[in-house]
C-alpha cells in the first residue's frame, strides 16, 4: 500500500538557520510528489511539485525539494529560516491508478522558528 | 477570483443532527475530493469523485455521504452527526493536462464542524 512518512511532527530551528523537513514515501511507480503549508485557521497552500521534469523543484518562500528515487525521498529545504515560515507542513504523493489519481498525505510537521 | 469555496466555514452541531458541506469549484477540474483534518493525523480521504454523477469512498467514509449532480459542485452529507465528526473538513478538486503530465490541486479554505 501507497504511504507517506513525515520524519518528526515537530522540528524547531532558530531563525537564518537551514530548515529541512523529511518525507519517505513508498511507490511501486513515479508519482506526483507535493509539498504543502497550512497557516493556523488556514487551507493548504502548496509550496511546490514534482511532476517527472527536474528532481531539483523550487517553490515559493525559497522553499525546494530534491526528487531521490533511489531513496524514495523527496525532503523539504530552506537554506535560512524566517519567522513566518512558522507552521505545519504536509508531504503528499499522488499516483494513478485505475480509478483515477489518489493521492496520501503525510501526518504532517509543525515547524517552530525561534528568533 | 478562480478556485475552490467550501460553504458554510463553521458549524456547530448536536449530535444527531444533519447537515451538507458545500464545495463549489469553478476551474472545470474532473476530480474532486473530500478531506477531513485531525490533529497529528494529516488529511484523510473520506470520499472523491472523478466526474459528474460518479462518486467512491475514500479512506474514512463511514457515516459520510456525497453527490455530485453538477461538474462544478461536489456536497458532503452527514445524517446523523456523531462528536467523532469533530473535525476540519476540506474539499479539493485536481487537474491533469495530458500534454504536459502536470497535475496538480486546489484546496478550499475549510470547514470546522463542531459536534456536541
């Protein structure tokens, strides 16, 4: 079966400092690959993609994230941390199968920035 | 502005009592889907359609039900609220275009159910 492991629902770094959130995902077929952030009180926004083009995907807020299908890994950086990158963040993996696209979210990570 | 709108975005209940979540999406996506958000559970699919008049379960459809009569619209329906019901509740509707392999989704802003 299809899952998504988000390593450690909670990670705090200190502000300017690298941020890296993990995401291990199982597939027996490349998948769709998405990063999402969700303020408190808020929807899901998605931070970026990774549709089978480059491994290396940029997203918003200077978000990226490398594609490993060796590792089956698709982590989460940020070369330096900022106050309002405070919040939780979800990995999920869409793939298609018969009856159209699934997709399997992570259980999240709640980031903590400290100033 | 494009894009998903759920309907109402809080609600209280009684146990007991019914109510429908509207999710209305005006990008002509095929799919659309139903989510409900617990704490250190992430999203769960309760059920997903994958066009007009078709409906599946998801993971977690017990007590939930759904219709999707228009392309645009996709309602979730719950008979009998029970506390276990307690939760957010989101609705995403997803794309794919066939010549470039890129998909992607929409999600709406929520909705919080309270059942008491």
């Amino acid at each position: 079966a299809q899952s998504v492991t988000q390593l450690g629902s909670h990670v705090s770094v200190s502000e300017g400092a690298l941020v890296l959130l993990r995401c291990n995902y199982s597939s027996s077929v490349p998948p769709y690959l998405f990063w999402y952030v969700q303020y408190p009180n808020q929807g899901l926004q998605l931070l970026l993609k990774y549709t089978s083009a480059a491994t290396l995907v940029k997203g918003i807020n200077g978000f990226e994230a490398e594609f490993k299908k060796s590792e089956t890994s698709f982590h989460l950086t940020k070369p330096s941390a900022h106050m309002s990158d405070a919040a939780e963040y979800f990995c999920a993996v869409t793939r298609q199968n018969t009856g159209g696209f699934k997709t399997i979210f992570g259980a999240g990570t709640r980031l903590f920035v400290k100033a | 502005n494009a894009g998903v709108t759920q309907t109402p975005k809080f609600r209280v209940l009684k146990t007991g009592q019914s109510m429908t979540l509207l999710c209305a999406q005006d990008m002509n996506h095929e799919y659309m889907y139903w989510y409900r958000q617990d704490p250190g559970m992430g999203l769960r699919l309760i059920h997903y359609s994958v066009g007009e008049g078709t409906t599946a379960k998801g993971e977690v459809p017990d007590g939930y039900n759904v219709s999707r009569l228009k392309k645009q619209n996709f309602l979730l329906g719950l008979e009998s609220a029970a506390p276990s019901q307690t939760s957010v509740y989101f609705c995403a509707s997803s794309y794919l275009r066939a010549a470039t392999g890129d998909y992607g989704y929409t999600f709406g802003s929520g909705t919080r159910l309270t059942v008491v």
